[in-house]
C-alpha cells in the first residue's frame, strides 16, 4: 500500500468508528474520545488502541469486537489487531466538543 492509499483507509476506519454508538451514550465512540490509536501498515494490517468509558463498561466484549469486526470488512484491510487499555483512564475531557455539546456538556 502506497502512503495515499494508507491515509485514505485510516480515513475509512474513522469513519466506521464515527458510525459505532456507545449503547448508553447516544455519541460515537470516536466523538467520546474512546480510540486513542489506529495504524496501518503497508500490508493492511490494522492496529487499534482504544479504551471503554469504564473498566466494567456492560459492552466490555461486545463493542471492541463491533469495532474489530466492521473495520475488517474494509476493503484493504488484511488484519485487525484491537487492544484494550486503559492507561490513560477514559474521562469526559477526551470527548470532542460536538459530543459534549451533544450531551449538553458544554
């Protein structure tokens, strides 16, 4: 993959997580500040830091495999490799400021 064809696919996968809804917050997980990183190589593999808003967050499971398994469906993508961390801890400072203005945080 050329340099272009990279930063065209990152494009992409920010696009998938602007479209994945935190099930209790009516915000995108990318507008809540949840993906902290997203790389791509040039052979398509994909790797993913992001966070949950709680370490007992109830989606713990099921939202990074959402994540994980829609960027795989990106043409280009050959792999997904998704880590959770939370270092640094999630808090509201992180969300853009549509998302704050979305839950009248601002």
């Amino acid at each position: 993959m050329t340099k272009d064809e990279i930063r065209i696919l990152e494009e992409k996968i920010i696009n998938v997580c602007k479209n994945i809804f935190d099930p209790e917050i009516p915000v995108s997980i990318y507008e809540l500040g949840l993906i902290y990183e997203t790389k791509v190589s040039e052979d398509g593999k994909v790797e993913i830091l992001m966070t949950l808003t709680t370490p007992n967050c109830p989606v713990a499971e099921s939202l990074p495999a959402q994540v994980k398994e829609e960027i795989g469906y990106l043409t280009g993508v050959t792999e997904v490799d998704l880590e959770i961390t939370f270092e640094p801890p999630w808090d509201q400072e992180m969300m853009s400021e549509e998302a704050k203005l979305e839950l009248g945080l601002l």
